[in-house]
C-alpha cells in the first residue's frame, strides 16, 4: 500500500504524518485490497475556526473512494475522514 501526502501552505510536522498513515492503516483491517492513498491536507482562509481540511482519495481495485472533511484541528478531520472512508470501504467490500 502506497500513501502520498500533501501538506498545502504550510509543513506538516511528523506527528501528524504519523497520526494521518496510522489511522489510514486502520482501514485496511476492513479491506486488505486497498491499493493506495493521496492524502491532501489544506489550510483554507476562513472567518470560522473550522478552516483545517483534510481530503482523502483511496483506490480499490474497480473502485475510486473520496472523503472531505473541515474541523478545527486536522486530527479531528481526519476522524471524521476516517469514519467515512471506513463506510465506503464496508459497502465496496460486503
């Protein structure tokens, strides 16, 4: 499994690699075929305190899945993608 991270406008330190990769290797306790993630991880300018946004794209074989999510932390987003990503992997898998 291959996973890509983009941080956009700013550096990403490596807990938060870390933190993104192990929670994208929990998924593949659902499904073992997952190919490979692109993972992009954006500030945006915003009035609100919700301007961390974390977009996931994974490849299953026969299948493309994508998740995007704002919060106020990337870790929080990156639950919440988590979340969705695991639901779409459990309908491609069942």
């Amino acid at each position: 499994m291959q996973i890509q991270i983009h941080s956009i406008h700013f550096d990403a330190d490596a807990s938060l690699l870390d933190f993104v990769k192990a929670k994208l290797d929990k998924l593949l306790t659902y499904n073992n075929e997952i190919q490979n993630f692109e993972v992009f991880l954006r500030v945006e300018k915003s009035d609100t305190r919700e301007n961390k946004v974390v977009e996931v794209k994974a490849h299953v074989p026969g299948k493309d899945l994508f998740a995007k999510k704002r919060s106020v932390s990337f870790e929080a987003a990156m639950d919440e993608v988590h979340e969705a990503l695991r639901r779409q992997v459990m309908k491609v898998h069942a």
